[in-house]
C-alpha cells in the first residue's frame, strides 16, 4: 500500500473569487433599481440671451414683483402685505398680456423666500417668469 501525504497541512494558494462577483452583482442590481429614482424634479431654468427679440412683451406690460432684504414685497412700485399677496398677484395677473412675471431680489434675500415668491406667482397663474438682480 502506497503512502499518502495528508494535504490538510498545506496552505491554499487559489484565490476565491466567487464572493466578490456576488456581491459585484448584488450592487449592479441594487444601483440599477435605484438609478430611476435619483432623478428630482425641479424648475426648469433657461439663460436668457442679451439680444432684445422683436414681439415680446416690455417689462412696462409685465407684473414687476420685488422683494427686499427686510422682506417687504411690492407689485409694480406698491407695497403690499404677504397675506395679500396672492389676490393681489391673480389681480394684477389678469391685467397683464401674457401672464410674465419678473421678480427682483437683493442680494441679501434667502433663497427659500424667493422660490416662495415664485411658488405663489405660478400659482396665481404666471405663464413666464424671470429673475433679476436689484
């Protein structure tokens, strides 16, 4: 009878590389499932151009809403208060040609109070908006 060496001795020199394509396949899976909802939506934001365009409305024939650092908001020159705003926006709205709104902020203006602003002008029913610095 022939001998045999007991190979239990004998350290393992093969790399295993089962677990890895496991779990490379269980994360393919997972960012594929997830990728569709990364996705947030937002406000659309087009940059406007420099050059004037023939038919446009003029900014005297918008609704001009302007909102300062001590949050004061007017329309058009004339103050009003911000449980007013709506009305006065959806009355001002009617008046206006095509419904554009453009909306001025200072510089010290947070940003949540000027998305408000435009959240309750698209709600009275502005078609076109723009942002200006003031």
């Amino acid at each position: 009878m022939a001998f045999q060496p007991d190979r239990s001795d004998e350290a393992i020199t093969d790399i295993n590389v089962t677990p890895l394509v496991d779990v490379s396949l269980v994360l393919v899976i997972i960012f594929m499932a997830v990728a569709p909802f990364a996705v947030q939506s937002g406000i659309k934001v087009l940059q406007s151009k420099a050059s004037a365009q023939v038919g446009k409305v003029s900014a005297a024939e918008s609704l001009q809403l302007k909102l300062n650092v001590e949050g004061r908001i007017t329309i058009n020159g004339a103050e009003i208060q911000a449980a007013d705003l709506p009305v006065r926006i959806a009355a001002a709205l009617l008046a206006s040609k095509d419904k554009f709104v453009i909306i001025k902020a200072d510089d010290g203006n947070k940003v949540g109070e000027v998305v408000g602003l435009m959240d309750t002008a698209k709600q009275a029913g502005a078609m076109k908006m723009a942002l200006m610095k003031n």
